[in-house]
C-alpha cells in the first residue's frame, strides 16, 4: 500500500547543482527521484487597459495590444491577464479581446491569458480567469452574488476560476464564503499594497482595515493559494506585483489547470524563485488526516529553496498565521538558500517533544524577503484534521 502522507517531490527547472545538494541528501539525483517535472512562468495575473475607465487617468494603462506587446517584448513576461471591468465593457469590445488573445498567444513563448473583473457594491471585486479565448462575457451586472457567478459557471460548463483582490481595503471582496473547486487563491500583492495580514510590510494602512486579509481569510478553513498582480493603475505591466505559476509547458490550458491546484507564488515585482514542499508535496496540496494517523503525518519534513534577485535578508515558514521557524543565513551565494526542516506535531523543548498538537489543522507557507525589499510567499500546503468517531471505517 502506498504511503498517503509521503511522496517524491517534483523537479524545478531552475535549481543549481550548489543548490541541489543542500536540499537532498545526494549531490545530484536521478529522474527516477522526482514526481514530476515542472516549469515556473512569471507573469502579470491583473493589469488593466484603457478599456477600464478607471484606469485612462494613468499613461501606463494603453491598449490591449500595447499591454501584451509590453508584458512580452520589455517586461519579457511569460503571460500576461488582461482584467478590464466587464461591467465597462460592450460585447464587440470583449470579443475583439477574445480575438486578440488567441491571435498573441504563442504556446511555449507567451500566453495572452483570456480574463476579466467582476464586481458589485455588495460583493466587491473578483477576477475570473478563463482557459479558452471562446469564453462569453460575465459580469455583476446579470450575475450579481459570487454565488450565482459560480453557479453559473458550473451549470454552462464554462472554465473559469475566481480570485478575490483588494479583499482588506476599500471595495473589499466578500470573503464570508469562497468556492472550493472554482476559487483557488488570493491576491496576496497588488499596486495596492501587501494584504497578507494586518500590519505588514507595504500595507496600505491608510485604507485597510482588519479580519480580510489572506492570514484571516486561511484561518477561516478555506483552502486558497497566493497570487499577485499590478491591478494595473500605477504601474505598467509586470512591474508592482507578478505571479509564478508551475506548470508542465507553457500553454493556456496548462497554466489554468495549475492555477486550479494553487501551484503559485506570489511577489513584489521580483523574479524570485521559490520552492516549498511537505513531506514532498508540493504549494497547493491538502493533506487530510485524522487521529489514527498522525503518527504516520508527523515529523513534518520541510524543503525550502529560494533563488533571489539580490541577497536574501530573511526566509520564514509560516504556520496558521505565525512564524515558527526563520532562517538569516545562505550557506552558499548570499543571493541563494536551500535547506530541510522537520516539524514535529507538538511543541518541542529543544531536544523532546513536550506535547501533542496532532489534532490541529494548520496550514503552512514560505516568505522570503530579501535586501532590497522585495518579498515573495508560496501558496500554502494544508494539513487539514478531522477525527473519525468511533465506529466509522478508518482510511
């Protein structure tokens, strides 16, 4: 029977040999040693043009081909979405977008990413990302609640994944429900600020205010990655906040199936790579256990790997909101960090372990600041508990 708690991890494509032997315990590895191997694409996951009236008062906001030529040709991004409001937007001009969009993307070289905002007054902004460029027009106008968007989605067989924005500041995003299959992740980072949780590094504090931010809304169980964008107003593209995604190749389909399994970081602008994994499950996975199994679970075995674009000050593993573990020193090239660490169920004293905390959901993540400023977080990996009651069939 196969071990439901460990597995190989995956292979990045942009790990060094200096780094490789820091993770695992052999300098090098063979591709028997790995799950899969994956490709990290950076890009820009919200950028508005001056089709968003809200934009026009900034001469960063062009066309939309003027965005992607952008996007592609001097940000040098992987892919680039496009997020006008649909409220705003006629059908002729949403389908001249469809048509530019197949007509730029380029599998393999770059990904026009078919995609819009919706928005209420009651349910604030969502984006909605599509995986083909043949997707109609939605918008809060004819779908006015997060929950009929979905629905709506789901009954028309149209692929398409939300994601909340600005959710703690003003025109907030209504975070009391989300939608397990169709709404992935978070914008963690935009020209907005850094709403990973109050009180942070580049917080917009003067339009912010608490229980909304990404900490507060994984607290409240729902399982959501990290992503960041530029929300297109103050900046060109890829330039206040981009996403990595780690996919198989470079093609629409592939980005938005791992966009649905979280498999995201997210940063300020700088291209920094980052691999996380538990146990080698890597960003994005949801591990469920309960109490027969958590000796099974448990030591937590943790790699971290990071290549920075300047000296990296600091790399944190997060755990429910709180950093428990913090490492300030590379051990090779100041700009790199690879390294393991076991985290065992209960606190510890140093040498034992002095309790058991086996029976508490927790999720995890990574976050890297470097010299510079610029910060980069992984999506979580969930550890979610549930006890099975006496007289149910254990697993």
């Amino acid at each position: 029977m196969s071990d439901p708690f460990h597995c190989l991890p995956w292979q990045v494509d942009w790990f060094v040999p200096e780094l490789e032997h820091r993770k695992y315990e052999k300098a090098f590895r063979e591709d028997a040693d790995y799950s899969e191997r994956v490709r990290l694409y950076f890009g820009d996951m919200h950028k508005h043009t001056n089709l968003s009236p809200c934009a026009r008062v900034h001469p960063y906001n062009q066309s939309p081909a003027e965005s992607y030529a952008h996007a592609r040709d001097v940000a040098k991004t992987d892919f680039l979405a496009l997020c006008d409001h649909a409220e705003r937007l006629t059908d002729t001009q949403w389908r001249e977008c469809m048509t530019l969009a197949r007509e730029t993307t380029r599998p393999g070289q770059f990904v026009a990413w078919p995609a819009v905002e919706w928005a209420t007054g009651l349910y604030g902004h969502r984006n909605l990302y599509y995986r083909d460029c043949g997707a109609p027009l939605l918008s809060g106008r004819t779908l006015p609640s997060p929950a009929r968007l979905w629905r709506h989605l789901r009954a028309e067989n149209i692929p398409g994944l939300t994601i909340p924005h600005h959710a703690a500041r003003e025109l907030p995003a209504d975070l009391t429900r989300t939608d397990e299959d169709l709404e992935p992740a978070y914008e963690i980072f935009s020209g907005w600020g850094n709403e990973e949780y109050h009180g942070a590094p580049m917080q917009d504090t003067d339009r912010s205010f608490t229980r909304n931010f990404a900490v507060d809304t994984l607290l409240r169980g729902f399982h959501l990655g990290f992503v960041a964008g530029g929300d297109g107003h103050p900046a060109p593209p890829a330039d206040s906040g981009i996403t990595g995604i780690y996919a198989s190749e470079l093609t629409l389909p592939a980005l938005w199936e791992a966009l649905r399994q979280r498999r995201t970081i997210a940063t300020t602008g700088a291209r920094i790579r980052l691999d996380f994994h538990v146990n080698g499950f890597p960003i994005g996975s949801i591990l469920r256990f309960n109490q027969h199994q958590v000796g099974q679970l448990f030591p937590l075995r943790i790699g971290v790997a990071v290549q920075g674009t300047s000296p990296i000050e600091r790399c944190e593993i997060v755990e429910n909101g709180v950093t428990i573990h913090t490492k300030t020193k590379p051990r090779a090239r100041l700009d790199q960090m690879a390294y393991q660490w076991f985290r065992h169920s209960g606190p510890t004293d140093g040498v034992r372990r002095i309790g058991s905390a086996g029976n508490v959901s927790r999720f995890l993540y990574v976050r890297v600041t470097q010299r510079d400023g610029h910060m980069a977080w992984t999506s979580p990996i969930w550890l979610d508990y549930q006890v099975e009651e006496e007289g149910e069939q254990q697993p």
